[in-house]
C-alpha cells in the first residue's frame, strides 16, 4: 500500500493548506468591513472638499493656482498604489495593467515617466520595468496614515510646480462591491474645470477671505489633492481586502473538491488492492 501511503499523504498536506486558506479567508472578511466602512466615510468629506475647491477658485479669477495651469514639459508623473501582500487574485495585476497602458501612450507621444511607489507591489513592479521612482511609500498596515503619504506625494507636486513634468497621474483600485473593483488611472494634475467641478456642482458662492485669498486657495487645493491620494488608498485597501475574501474562499472551495478527488482515488487504489490480495489467496489455495 506504498501508494496508498502517498495518497493519504497529499490529502493531509491539503487539508492543512485549507486550513490556512480558511483562516485567511476569515481574517479579511473581518478587515474588510473595516476597510469598507473608512473607506466610505472619507467619500462625503471628498465630495465636499472638491465643490468648495470649485466655488473658491471661480470666486477669486485675479488669483490662478499652479495645480490648475498646464505647462509645456515632456514628463508625467504616476502614483501607484498597490497592495504590500499578495494573495489577493488579479487585483494587482490589473491595475498595473492599466498603469503599463498609459505609459506606453505617453512614451508613444514622447514622454517620459517617473512615479511615487505606494505599497510593496508597485516598487518591486516599477523597478523591475526600468520606471524612475522619485519616491516610496510602503508597509502602510491595514489603516491609511495621511502622514506617510505626505512626503511621497509631495515629491510629484514640487516637481509639477516647478515645470518638471505636465500632468500627475493617479492609479488605484476603486472599490464598487464585494466581487468587482475597478483599476483606475485619474489625472491628479492639472486641476481642470470639469474635475473640479464634477456633476454636482450647483451656482457659485461668495467668500471672505482671511488672512489672504492667495493663501487660502493654495493650502485648501493642497488639502484637497491629499484628500484625493488618501481616497486612493483607502479604496485600494477596500479593494484588497475583498479580493483576498474572494481568493481564499475560491482557495478553499478547490481544496475541497481536490481532497474528494484525492479520497476517490484512494479508495479505488486501496480496493484494488484488496481484490489483488484475496485472487492471491484464491490462487493459492486451489493450486494446493
């Protein structure tokens, strides 16, 4: 019975590895209520902050942002974010999927490209493509830290002030439920009227200001793009949090059906060798 021996042993070896993917299935559902839950309570306060950045800019014409006027440079800059752990189906590669996509457009219009890496995932992919990374951002735990993706972000923003590069682009992962997120590449940079504005903007407001307009408008579109990274990740991490979900259980349902398959076959070989046994006994009985 040296194969049934093997047999019992693969079986054992699943068994233990459906464990784990049970385990972990169990840990990011529990995560991902959390996750989903600051995710769509920094929604509203990005909503808001975007119709204010709206109103405040049209109200002050004589005063233009840096973040809203286009410049003439042949570099983009990407923040990617991208999970610090695997194990969560194609949510990576999708979205670094799409970064590759707008790469290659810009590099065809002759471009070049350099990025802010947020998460594991991004930096080990854009050094392995030969991408210029200005900046990293990892090991951000289960909970955004707008204090960690300050600096990062702060490198493109400085850069784009300067006329170092025309546009910042932002790729995430959006969450829209449990089974679907989307990989998304925005512009960040330039601030355009229809960002700005969206589809809810509605007439126009009055403001005082204090102590300056100047100074007012630059800290508020400040706010508001960090408003915007930080969405980012926590979409992103929403995002991880289900897919994991969903590859563990497709892990553990797999398990399951090859430990069945692995006890068909052991039973097959183990009654087999029974019937070989007992047509021995048989044989050796009649001939004496």
């Amino acid at each position: 019975m040296a194969a049934g021996k093997e047999i019992r042993g693969k079986i054992k070896s699943v068994e233990n590895t459906k464990k784990i993917t049970k385990a972990m299935e169990m840990v990011a559902a529990s995560k991902m209520r959390k996750a989903q839950e600051r995710m769509q309570a920094a929604r509203p306060y990005g909503e808001k902050i975007r119709r204010v950045a709206a109103n405040l800019g049209k109200a002050n014409p004589e005063y233009v942002h840096p973040f809203t006027q286009p410049n003439d440079a042949k570099k983009a800059g990407f923040i990617v974010v991208t999970t610090d752990k695997g194990l969560c189906g194609g949510l990576n590669t999708n979205v670094l999927r799409a970064f590759t996509q707008k790469v290659r457009q810009l590099k065809d219009e002759g471009h070049g490209v350099e990025a802010v890496a947020v998460g594991n995932k991004a930096l080990g992919f854009l050094n392995r493509a030969g991408v210029q990374v200005v900046a990293q951002s990892v090991q951000l735990g289960d909970t955004p830290h707008l204090e960690k993706l300050i600096g990062p972000v702060k490198v493109l923003l400085d850069a784009y002030v300067e006329g170092r590069i025309n546009a910042i682009y932002l790729c995430y992962t959006k969450f829209l439920n449990t089974m679907k997120q989307e990989p998304v590449v925005e512009t960040l940079l330039p601030l355009s009227d229809d960002v700005l504005n969206g589809k809810h903007q509605r007439g126009s407001w009055d403001y005082i200001y204090e102590p300056d307009a100047n100074q007012v408008i630059d800290e508020l579109l400040l706010r508001y793009v960090e408003a915007l990274v930080y969405q980012s990740v926590a979409e992103s991490m929403a995002s991880e949090q289900s897919a994991r979900m969903v590859a563990m259980k497709a892990a553990t349902d797999n398990a399951g059906n090859v430990i069945n398959e692995l006890k068909l076959v052991y039973n097959k070989t183990r009654q087999a060798a029974i019937t070989k046994e007992l047509s021995e006994i048989v044989a050796g009985a009649a001939a004496v």
